[in-house]
C-alpha cells in the first residue's frame, strides 16, 4: 500500500511539473510574428515609386523604410519630423510631430492661477 501510494504521489507530482513548465498559449510552429511598432526621426528622402522613405532615427541611424501603400506618403517631405507606425517590417501610418515654434514666448500665468 505504502508503494501504491509513493508510486501515485511521484506520477502526479511530475504531471504537475510538466504542466507548469509548458508555455501558455499556442505555438507559432517556427512562424515568426513580428509585432507591431513604431520608429521617429527625420524624413531625408521620400520614393514614392518604390514605396521606401530614408529616415535618420531619434537614436541617429540612417533606415531605409518599406511602406504598405502609396497613400501612406500623402502629405510627407524631406525634412518633416515624423512617426512612423510599422507592421510586418513596413510602415503602415505616418504621424507628422507638430513642431513647437521657437520665437514664441511660453505662456504667462494669470492671477487667478498664481492664487492671487
């Protein structure tokens, strides 16, 4: 009996172990996903033709940018600072950063925000 018992503890002590250890969730079967993201920088040259744009990123490297559709350029130049959002290795939307003019003074409190 003490056997039966050592012998059933052990088999559901390991069922258990091996169940913890699997990964949740289903396997991609050596698929690779890749996630949806996004990268900033400066537009150095637009090709609409074929659907690439050269951006020098925020960290300062030059990337050579595939994008999904034509439309997605609508409205980009050399130069403008942007946000591009990327899936599947191409970018799919583009976010122009509205740029903070320089000669314009910050704003001033008034009293009724200074307590006074």
């Amino acid at each position: 009996m003490k056997i039966f018992l050592a012998v059933s503890f052990t088999v559901l002590l390991c069922t258990g172990l091996a169940v913890a250890s699997s990964p949740a969730g289903p396997s991609n079967d050596g698929e690779l996903v890749l996630a949806a993201s996004s990268v900033s920088g400066t537009i150095e040259s637009v090709d609409p033709r074929n659907l690439t744009l050269i951006l020098k990123t925020d960290a300062g490297e030059t990337q050579s940018l595939a994008i999904t559709k034509k439309s997605v350029l609508r409205g980009v130049t050399q130069g403008d600072r942007v946000s591009c959002e990327m899936k599947d290795g191409k970018v799919t939307k583009i976010i122009k950063a509205t740029p903070t003019p320089k000669d314009s003074p910050a704003r001033q409190p008034t009293k009724g925000e200074l307590g006074g």
